[in-house]
C-alpha cells in the first residue's frame, strides 16, 4: 500500500480530455484492494482516457480508444 494515505486505502479514478488534462474525478468507494479499483475502473472505460491512482501512487492508465491504436 502507498503511504501517501494513512487511513487506507482511497482510490480515485481521473478522467482526462485529449491534452492529459483532468477533466473530471470519482472517487471509488468500498474498495480496498488495487485487483477492485482496477475492475470498477474498467467499468468506467468509454472511450477516454483514465488513470486509477491510491492516494498519490499511479495504479493503472488506461489509454483512450484513440491512443491504443
């Protein structure tokens, strides 16, 4: 686990728009492992880029329909 959060785990999902920019976050709920956070992330995937962090620790990208081709 990171020790960028003291209380657990908290992870976030960031969306971001074609310059890398944050367009807009949710934070996931009643998830404490990265095997969890991955597979809600992945529920979010619609054609944006994401990026699943615990607390300041990168968990995984996921790139945009765009970038994996």
């Amino acid at each position: 686990m990171s020790d960028c959060t003291p209380d657990g785990p908290e992870y976030k999902v960031f969306f971001l728009d074609e310059q890398g920019k944050i367009k807009k976050s949710k934070d996931l709920k009643a998830v404490s492992t990265d095997e969890e956070a991955i597979a809600k992330a992945r529920e979010l995937l619609d054609g944006r880029t994401l990026e699943l962090f615990e607390g300041c620790r990168l968990v995984q990208a996921f790139p945009s329909h765009e970038q994996s081709r």
